[in-house]
C-alpha cells in the first residue's frame, strides 16, 4: 500500500497517541490504587491492636478455633471488607473467620507482619493473602503474647475478597465510561489538531512535488512556481524549491552548452571536410595529370607538379596534425613540463626560425626584449607552439615590406611580464575579434583560397594558454594591423 507523507504521518501519530494515552492511562489506575490502599493501611494500621485490647480471649493469646468463633463473628460487625486470621508463631493460619473452603494458603509469610510489628515499613505494605494463593493484601497485625511468650498474630486482610468483588464491579462500570469519554474526546481533539497541522505542512511539500511532476514531464523547460511567503511555508520545503530552481537553472544551462557545443561540432565538422577536401582534390588531380600524361610531360612540367603535389600533401598534414592537437586539448588530460629557461633566447630561436618564410615576403621579425636574461619557469614546448602559432599568423596576414615585433614588457605590479605578438598587417574588424579563436571561423576580409587552417592555430593558442593559467588578448585596426598579448608569471 502506498501512502502518502500526510497518511504516515498521520497514522504513525494515531498509532503513537493511543499507545501513550494506554500507558499513562494504566500508570494513573496504578497510582489511584496505591495511594488507596496507602491510605486505607495507614487508617487501620492499629485496628488489630484495638481488636486484641478490647478481647479478653486474645489477651491471654488464645489461639483456639472453636474458642475464637464467636469473636470472629461479633467482629464481623466492622464490616465485610475485613477478614480475620489467627496465625501461630511460624505463620500457619490456624483459625480465620472465612467459610469453610475459602482460605487456600495454610502459612503465611512472615516477613511483612514482622516489619509491621517492628514498626520498619512504608506505606503501603503487603502480605500474603490466604485466600488467594498467588495474591497480597494490604493488613494490620497484631502480635498475641502469653505469659511473655509470643503465641501468634491477628492478621486483619484490609479490603478482602468481597469488597474486592464489589469495588471491581463498581469501579469497572465508572473507569470504563469515564475511559472512553475522556480517552475518546481527547484523542479525537488531538488528532484532528494534529493532522490540521499536518496539512499546513505538508501542503506546500505535496505542492513542490506537484511542481516538480510538471517539470519532469514537460522536459525540465520550467521553473517551480514561487511558493508562498507564508511562514509555514518557509524553512526547509522553501530551501528545497529554490534549490530545485537553482539545479533546473544549471540543467537548462548545461543544455544549452551542450547544445551549443553539438552546433559546434557540427559546423566544425562541416568546414573540415571542406577544407580537407580542397589540398585532397587538388593532390588527386596533380598526382591523375602526372599517371596520364607523364609521358608527354617535359620534366620541368613533372617537377612543378610534384612541387605542387607536395605543397598541398604538406597542408593536409598540417590541418590533419591540428585538428588532433585540438582535440587533445579539448579533453582536457593535458600534462605540463615546468621548466625554467630564458625567454629572450627562446624568442630569438623563433624569429631564427621563421627567418626563412619572413624574408620571402621582405617582412622583418624583431625583438624587443629589455632583460636578455630574463627567467621564467613555464612549459617550454607549449609556450614555443603558442609564439609560433601566432607569428604564422602574423606572417599570414602582413603584407610585404611589413614588420612583426616579438615584445615583453613587465606587468604593472611587478608579478609576471607580458608577451606580445604585434603587426601592421590587414588587421581584424572589431566585429570578427571575438570569434577569431572559434576553430570553425573565417574573419570577413580573409584571402579567399588563401586561409584554410579555419582558425585552428589561433584556437590551439588558446586553448594552450589556458592550460598555462593564462588568457590572450587582441588589440587589432583594420589596416593598421593587429597585437596578441598575454601574461606569464
């Protein structure tokens, strides 16, 4: 059976109340009985005593039946609820003013009578009832003495078998009415009081649950509505929807992101064929012209088209050697070698390096670096790929006669420099400068046929000086030329 948190807890409650109203229930009936029976002891603690004062037969510590019949039976003018026994000194009962028949115990304990007489008791105190063979009875008690010889006891049952029969019987009829009236009203009120309780409570739960349902079903495109400003209404439950609005935030957040990032990949999927494609057709058709007519080819022919050939074989490597690199950054298991070395050698290997590609276009590759033994400690192989993506670029992108100069300068405050890659080439509009690291971009005044590396070295760069700590920066004037920065520590 499933139930909701409202039911539990009302059941529980139920279940919980009638239990605790059994018990005290039982411990005041207990108490009641206690303290009556206290009070009736301590009434009658000296009425044996008064019963041998008053009797010449058990002043002289008579103990014999037939001689304490008629005693017993003028004694019985106290009343019904006292039963009389006449014990001898080890505690056998040896006559008693009951019928024959219903006295069951022949001895008694004498334990308890001796505390009384020793008067080194409590109220209430029990002893053995002869009528009963597993009962005690609140008594009185009087010892019966002989020329100085104890002889026996009066033992007086206070309230015996027929007051009990008769109190039992009254006493069942009223505790059970006054029972059910005062137990049955007063679980009702509670219950009722309770489980209103729990409706305040529960509702704005059983409502959040609701909410959440909606949700689910209608693909997590909804928020939970505001729950109300009630004070019942605060506290946990409203903690719980705002994190419930919070965590359908982040979902939704993710989503799109991820929605973002398929849109991406899609695109990028869709330019790298392209551009994989174009060096691919344009090897075929080379390597086709060269099977065909090789023959007819003059070996000058041959060679320009195997340079060519080549040239386009190149390509497709590199593009193929990037979109690799990409993706072993974008999974972000990247390991950093730290190293510490001197960065004004590293830029004068750069610029040894494009030396060669510079002086084809005539563009001039200088260095302003003020500290020529400058340290820094960084991964040296990343930091060497970053430079040498972006003087690519540059080199790209500079028209002849132009200049790229590999700077560093300190940071304001003192704690790290500034690399800088800087041209006067074409430039970047100033609507393109925040997608040129988009590895699928192509800026609106690229070369067409000229740049088909789709951005892929400017979003390697990135993506590699993330993996450093660091962040790139573009300053960049169409026709003025454009300056790369970042920070190493």
């Amino acid at each position: 059976m499933n139930l909701s948190l409202y039911q539990r807890l009302a059941l529980t409650t139920s279940i919980v109340f009638i239990a605790m109203v059994s018990v005290i229930f039982w411990w005041m009936q207990n108490l009641e009985i206690n303290s009556r029976f206290k009070a009736e002891q301590e009434l009658h603690q000296d009425l044996a005593s008064h019963l041998v004062a008053d009797n010449p037969l058990l002043q002289e510590g008579a103990i014999d039946k037939i001689a304490l019949e008629n005693l017993f039976h003028s004694m019985m003018i106290l009343g019904p609820s006292f039963e009389f026994y006449v014990l001898d000194a080890l505690g056998k009962v040896k006559t008693y003013s009951a019928k024959p028949g219903l006295v069951l115990r022949q001895e008694v304990n004498l334990e308890p009578i001796k505390q009384m007489v020793n008067e080194n008791f409590h109220y209430p105190l029990y002893g053995d009832d002869p009528r009963n063979l597993d009962g005690e009875k609140i008594f009185s008690v009087a010892p019966l003495i002989k020329n100085n010889q104890l002889q026996g006891y009066l033992y007086v049952i206070i309230g015996g078998q027929i007051y009990d029969s008769v109190f039992e019987r009254i006493s069942t009829n009223q505790n059970l009415q006054l029972s059910l009236i005062v137990a049955g009203a007063t679980l009702l009120f509670l219950l009722a009081s309770l489980l209103i309780t729990f409706k305040i409570f529960v509702s704005p739960l059983r409502r959040l649950t609701n909410e959440v349902n909606v949700i689910r079903e209608k693909g997590f495109e909804k928020k939970l509505v505001e729950l109300t400003h009630s004070e019942f209404y605060a506290g946990e439950v409203k903690d719980l929807g705002l994190a419930f609005n919070e965590m359908i935030d982040q979902i939704n957040h993710q989503m799109g992101q991820l929605q973002d990032v398929d849109s991406q990949r899609r695109e990028l999927l869709s330019h790298i064929s392209h551009d994989l494609r174009t060096p691919l057709a344009s090897l075929q058709g080379y390597l086709e012209t060269i099977e065909l007519k090789g023959s007819v080819l003059s070996e000058e022919q041959q060679k320009a088209f195997l340079k060519r050939s080549l040239k386009n074989a190149q390509l497709l490597k590199q593009l193929v050697d990037q979109i690799f690199e990409l993706a072993h950054l974008e999974s972000g298991q990247v390991a950093i070698q730290l190293e510490q070395f001197s960065l004004a050698e590293l830029l004068y290997d750069l610029r040894d390096k494009f030396s060669v590609m510079a002086k084809t276009k005539n563009i001039s590759i200088e260095i302003d670096c003020p500290e020529s033994s400058l340290l820094i400690k960084t991964d040296i192989g990343k930091l060497e790929r970053i430079l040498s993506n972006l003087i690519e670029n540059s080199l790209r992108h500079t028209s002849k006669d132009g200049v790229i100069i590999l700077g560093v300068s300190a940071v304001d405050n003192g704690q790290g420099w500034i690399v800088s890659v800087e041209d006067n080439g074409e430039g970047i509009s100033e609507s393109d400068v925040p997608f040129i690291f988009d590895a699928h971009f192509r800026a609106e005044n690229a070369t067409p046929g000229k740049n088909r590396n789709m951005g892929l070295g400017l979003a390697i760069t990135r993506k590699l000086l993330q993996v450093l700590g660091s962040e790139i920066r573009v300053k960049s004037s169409l026709g003025v030329g454009t300056r790369f920065s970042f920070s190493l520590e």
